[in-house]
C-alpha cells in the first residue's frame, strides 16, 4: 500500500504528572518548585505496565473518535502525552551497573503494545521516562553529601513558608541559587528520554539512513527547579531522589541536533513516506520542557548538518513538559510548521472548552485540563507564518517566528472518565485521569499548504 500523507493530526493526553501530596514552593509555573510524594508502585515492571494500561485506555479513545472509513495511508496522527509520564516512587527508575536500563523496557512494551497493525499512520510521544544508574541508592541517601543538602532545602523551604513580604524573597533566591550550585556537584546523574513510537519508517536527518525498528528516544538536558521533588512530604518522610541530589547529561549540540540512530541524545529526527509521496520526507524536533524554554532547537537553525541543507528543516516541533508552554522565541519550525505542546502541570487561563487566542505573545488553539488548584494540564497548538531568523533571539536583526490565527472549529475535548486501574488509579497520579485533546479531529492540518 504506497502511502499518500498529506495532512496530520495532533492529539495530546492532558494528564498531570506532577507528584502527588503537592506543596507548591514559588510558583511552580514559572521559577519555582514542589514538594510532595512521588506515586507509583515500588515494582518498576509493574510501575511500567500500568503507566502502559492508561496510556492505551486514552490512545484508544482518541481512535474511536476519529472518522471511521477515513485513508490511514493519507494522515498523520501524532500523539503526545507530558513529560513525567514514566517514573517511579524514588523519583527516577533507579538501576544498577548490572542490570538493564528500565528505559529499554518502557521502548520495547510500548512498541508491542502500540504495533503497526493496529495504528498504522500513527506516532507517539509517550512523554519521558526517568532512570538513573546508581549501584547503592541506600548508601547515597544516607551520605553527608545528599543528607546535608536535603537538610539546607528542607529548612529553607519551610522558612519560606513561614515568611511574607520581601523577607519570602530573600529565602526563595537563596533556595534557589543553593540548589544552582547543587546541580553543579550532583549525588547522580539521571538521564530525562522521551519515549517515542513511530510506525512510519523513520530515519537520520543527518545521513536519510533508515533506523531499525520504531522505537527512539531523545534526551533532555537542562534540569529546573522541580524537576525532581525538593522534600518528600509523608509523615514520616520517605528518602527519594530529590532535586538537589541531581544532574542531567551534559548534550555536546555544537555540531547540531540531528539523530544519527534511534538512542542517541539528539532531538531532530526524518519520517521517509517514499519518492511518491508529498512531501517524501518530514522532520520532527522534540524538545523536553526546559529544553525549550533554552531555545534548544532554534540556537542551531543555521548549522544543523541537513542532508539536503538548501530545503531541509523541522517542520513539526513537539514540546512534551511539566510546566512549560510554547514561547516564541524558541520556536524553530519552518513557514506554515506546527509547534505542539502537551503539558500535565499547569492550565493556560481559567477555560475548559477549546479556545483560539494569543498565549504570551503565540497565536494559538489551546485546551486546558483542570482538575483543582493544585492539579491542572494543558495541550497548546501553532502554525508558524513567518519563521524565526537567526539563532539568537536576543541579538539584533534576529527575529522571532509569528503565528496564523487558528480556530477551534476541529478541535475537541474527550474526558477521560474510567481508566483499566479502576481505583488504583490514584496509586499513581494525583491529579485525575484527564483529557484527550484532539486537533483536527475531522479533517486534520494540510502538512505544506
């Protein structure tokens, strides 16, 4: 069967991935941080399969909301769920030197989970999944190393709890410029990937040499505030992995951000749809929270080693996070490039039904998921009209992208109202089960108009 793609399709699963028990330190969506519990079950495996159950309980509603006798050889059906996704109740997956990386588990579950005899024209996003190598986590907990700087972050932000006015300033910078300078000198190193499945033939942007296998991962690199918890709030208190005990990878991006194979850190990767096809290939770039926030893939919009550099470019820039939302200096999609946000911490205004506006300064269809005060999500969609100039938004005579005006005419909101966990739902995440967001529900976006 050739294939004909000529539109895609962008559905995000807004569900909080933020930790249970929350106790906001700043404002968590902008430069602060949490407290909390980290929920999962201690079972990495089983962790891992339930994660999986739910995953596939909103995949499957997004597929029987689509039109039944539509061409599956004609759109793209790209799904994105949020950073976090994948995590355990130490906060990382942790392993040690001799066993297996619960990375590759997560991979090789969903890849038969989601088989391209049931989602043929489909890829996904699955968030990230966190693991760190450690051979004895028991003796890292219990260092003066980590127990000391625990103690300094426990103390500092009960303080700020305490305190008002100017004086609640005061602690919060000390707060965070200590756990700046414990990211420099961390107890481990915890790798952020996220989790991808494309049952369309991907390849190398670099090389257009074809990966093996629908399975890849890309690597996140700046570690924030809250990316990890600042103190686990159980009465008594669990040791975990906390915020100030680590640090991401160092990604050398200098010679660029394209994949050469499926596990490599990079962010940049092709969809070959044949010489037949129109287009015949399409570039995605993924970029973790923060990441974006660092303007990760525009630094290098004029250097990426392209195999055919005069027309090669991302085209469809995907933004999984935990507390992030599509910023317009960032963004490096080409002229009519979709950027896609799939968030599980914040909500963008007060609005539960599809809306169509300007998000700081970004033209926009967005929907927020809102579950309380603490517990909110959301899934954000632009369409580039002119792209950025220069990769530095901040020099003179670079210039931000602009956006076209959306609608939400084909844009809707499914709640997800059971889950296969039942019960044990909430042994899991804190915040209900969400929504799924669909944007084109019937007709789909014209990939190059």
């Amino acid at each position: 069967m050739s294939s004909n793609y000529s539109k895609i399709r962008f559905i995000g699963y807004a569900i909080p991935t933020t930790p249970g028990n929350l106790i906001p330190i700043g404002n968590p969506n902008g430069p602060g941080a949490v407290a909390g519990t980290y929920l999962g079950n201690p079972d990495v495996e089983t962790d891992i399969n339930n994660r999986i159950l739910v995953l596939k309980n909103a995949v499957d509603l997004a597929k029987n909301a689509l039109p039944k006798n539509e061409d599956p050889t004609s759109i793209i059906n790209l799904f994105v769920a949020p950073e976090f996704y994948f995590h355990g109740v130490d906060g990382p997956y942790v392993y040690s030197t001799t066993g297996t990386d619960p990375a590759d588990m997560v991979i090789q579950k969903l890849q038969s989970t989601f088989p391209a005899s049931d989602y043929p024209n489909w890829t996904f996003v699955f968030g990230s999944a966190i693991t760190a190598k450690v051979d004895n986590l028991q003796n890292v907990y219990d260092s003066n190393y980590a127990t000391i700087r625990n103690s300094v972050v426990h103390n500092l932000s009960k303080n700020w709890q305490d305190a008002y006015g100017p004086l609640q300033d005061v602690i919060f910078d000390m707060l965070v410029n200590f756990i700046k300078n414990c990211h420099s000198y961390p107890n481990m190193e915890v790798r952020n990937r996220a989790m991808i499945v494309s049952n369309i033939a991907l390849s190398s942007s670099a090389t257009n040499e074809p990966f093996v296998g629908s399975g890849m991962t890309t690597e996140k690199y700046f570690v924030s505030n809250e990316d990890f918890l600042l103190y686990e709030a159980s009465s008594p208190p669990k040791q975990v992995v906390t915020e100030q005990m680590t640090a991401y990878p160092v990604i050398d991006l200098s010679g660029g951000d394209l994949k050469r194979s499926n596990h490599d850190k990079f962010s940049v990767f092709r969809q070959n749809y044949g010489s037949g096809n129109f287009p015949a290939y399409m570039d995605f770039g993924i970029e973790i929270c923060l990441d974006h926030s660092d303007v990760r893939l525009r630094r290098n919009i004029n250097n990426e080693p392209w195999s055919n550099p005069a027309v090669d470019a991302i085209h469809v820039q995907i933004i999984p996070s935990c507390g992030m939302q599509i910023s317009a200096p960032s963004v490096a999609a080409d002229k009519n490039g979709f950027v896609f946000n799939c968030d599980g911490q914040y909500n963008l205004d007060t609005t539960t039904t599809p809306q169509a506006n300007a998000q700081s300064g970004v033209n926009c269809a967005y929907v927020n998921y809102i579950q309380n005060s603490n517990y909110a999500a959301h899934t954000q969609l632009a369409t580039v009209l002119q792209p950025a100039t220069g990769p530095n938004p901040a020099l003179n005579g670079s210039n931000n992208a602009t956006f076209n005006t959306l609608t939400t005419n084909d844009v809707v909101s499914i709640p997800v109202t059971t889950t296969p966990l039942g019960q044990n739902f909430n042994s899991y995440f804190a915040g209900g089960p969400g929504e799924v967001h669909i944007y084109g529900v019937q007709n789909g976006y014209v990939l190059y108009p």
